[in-house]
C-alpha cells in the first residue's frame, strides 16, 4: 500500500511540474505531462546510488519556490534600485574590479596623446556573504504526499528568516565603522526624550544630512535615507510636513519623498556606541546605545545573489524519529563599491 501511494504521489508531481513547464514554456499541457509522467516512469527503474533520495523532484520544486520568494522580497524593498551584479557572480565570488572602477576625468584637455591610466586597483575577489537557517524537521508521510500548504509554510518560515539576515547585513555593511571625512558620522540635535536621554531627530539634523552628502559631491538624485523606528517617530513629533506625507507601505516600509530623499523606514539598522564607533551585528545595545539612520547614493553601492541550495536528510536514515530535516543555504553580499557616498545619522545622548 505505502508503495502504492508513493507511486500515485510522485506520478502526480510528474504531472504538475508539467503542467508548470507548459505555462512557463508555452506548450501545450498534456504533451507536457505526459512527457514528464514518462520521464518519472522510466526513472523509477534507473538504479540510484546508495543513499540518494528517489523523489529529486521535490528538491528542485522547493528549492525553485525558495529562489522565487527570495526574489520578490528584494522587489521594492529599500535595496530596489541598488545596481544588481549577480551576473558576474562566479562560483558565489565576486571580483570588485568587475563591480566598477572610476577612471579619472580630464576636463577640456588639450594635451595629446591622452595619457593612460592603469585602473591599478588590486583584483580583490569577495566571497558572498553565506546564509544558513537552522534545520526544520518535516514528516516523511509530509514530504512524500508534498502538502502544498506545508510547502508553503516552510518555504516562508526559512525565505523570512533568510530576509532578515540579508537585510540587517545589507545595512551593517552601508553604515560606516566611525565618522572620517569621506563617511560622516553625524549626531542628532533635538530635544532629549526623557526616558532614555536619546537626543531625538530634527529636520534641522535631515538638513544636516542633505549637507554632508552635498560636501562629498554626491548627485542630487539618487538620495535614498534608511530611517530607524526612533528617528521616523521623532520626526512623526515634530514635524508637521513629515506627518502630513506620512504614509508608509507596510509590505517595502517606504515612507515618501522629502528633502531630496527617497525615504523608508527600516527596524533593524546598526546600533553605535556613544563614542561613534558601530557595534557588530548582534551585539546588544548598553546604556546610550541607539539604532542609527543612514542614508546612501544608490549607484555606488551594489548587490550580488548567488546560489541558492537546500539541504535534507532522509526519514529513511532516522528511524527513531522517522522524520527528514531540511534547512537551506543562500549566497547574498550587499556592499559600498567605494565609501565616500554615505552618511550615518546616529543618535546622542545625553546621561
């Protein structure tokens, strides 16, 4: 019986991958399912190495879902519009010199022939960040039957959890170590929030941003400030234009245009020290320690995905629990291609 059902399972996932085949590729569907019934039915007969798992196909549905869900989460979040480079992601590395190099720009040059300029930046191949969520156990009755709704709750659980670390990576790595000339670490300015004496954000402090992305000659397009939920709240106190436009989108956290900015809103930024220096990711914040904003020039930075892999283990392999586990990895680096386009705004405080 339990082969039985196996074989009526695995024949109608045969069937359905090709239906979905058809709609993606524009053939017709039964030709489609019949070929991919047939495909299963003569590979039921292959012989498989020792320890593979016969119902491959589940892998390759789950793992494209992950790969989709991971997609549509960047799609209008606050790193859309950041210059995409998967492309020349080899092997989940990625080449800097690749990612772009400035030349130097000669202006009304009267000196031929035009000198050369060796873009002598040394090749520094990157390894993309690495991803892993924890291990999900998941039934063998549940895996073999291939509920479309447990599907569903996995694919969300691990795509959510793997979201928020690439994001709250994406914005450690845009915020500066500490304040330099060409990566400002400014201070808010207003009026201290009696509770935690986090000096709160002022449009005057939005100006002050403006200015320092002015002085490092950054184009006046572009623009685009991550808010923390502090600073969008003091703002939300304080300033009745900021109130008026705000209407945030609960699914990308946009908040609207102002000041030259593209504007969301982010909960889990970096948090710095009093003394200005970032903490690591993790690291929890002490007395005086707050959550930053920053704001970035969107086509110095970049983004790069690479693989995407999942992981299980058999039912077959653990009989005392008679379960499989599944956890997935995913190749992602979201990074500066150089570091003189951005300003932090941190908050200060005052004991």
């Amino acid at each position: 019986m339990k082969t039985t059902i196996k074989t009526l399972t695995a024949l109608l996932i045969n069937a359905f991958v090709g239906v979905m085949l058809a709609l993606l590729l524009g053939l017709p569907v039964m030709t489609c399912v019949i070929v991919m019934v047939g495909v299963g039915s003569v590979m039921s007969f292959v012989p498989k190495p020792a320890g593979a798992l016969r119902e491959g196909v589940y892998t390759e549905v789950w793992t494209g879902e992950m790969v989709k869900a991971l997609r549509e989460f960047l799609s209008g979040s606050w790193l859309d519009g950041v210059p995409d480079q998967s492309s020349i992601v080899n092997n989940d590395v990625i080449h800097l010199v690749e990612v772009g190099v400035d030349p130097e720009v000669l202006i009304n040059n009267t000196t031929y022939p035009i000198p050369l300029q060796a873009l002598d930046d040394k090749d520094i191949a990157i390894k993309l960040d690495k991803f892993q969520t924890k291990v999900t156990p998941v039934t063998d009755d549940e895996l073999y039957a291939i509920s479309y709704d447990k599907m569903s709750r996995v694919k969300e659980s691990h795509s959510n959890a793997l979201n928020d670390a690439k994001f709250r990576k994406a914005a450690h790595a845009l915020c500066a170590k500490q304040n330099s000339k060409t990566t400002p670490v400014l201070k808010t300015t207003g009026e201290s929030d009696p509770e935690t004496g986090r000096l709160r954000l002022t449009t005057n402090d939005l100006v002050s941003l403006k200015r320092a992305l002015d002085n490092l000659k950054v184009p006046a397009t572009n623009r685009r400030l991550i808010l923390c939920p502090d600073h969008v709240n003091d703002l939300l106190l304080t300033d009745q234009k900021f109130k008026e436009q705000f209407n945030i989108d609960r699914n990308t956290g946009k908040v609207g245009n102002l000041y030259g900015f593209e504007i969301y809103t982010y909960g889990d930024t970096p948090v710095y020290t009093t003394a200005g220096v970032k903490k690591d990711i993790g690291t929890e914040a002490s007395t005086g320690e707050f959550q930053c904003s920053f704001a970035f020039y969107t086509p110095r930075v970049f983004k790069a995905t690479g693989s995407t892999k999942m992981y299980y283990s058999e039912a077959g392999t653990d009989p005392e629990y008679q379960r499989n586990k599944i956890n997935f990895r995913h190749y992602f680096i979201c990074m500066p291609k150089k570091e003189d386009a951005s300003v932090v705004m941190m908050s200060a405080y005052e004991g």
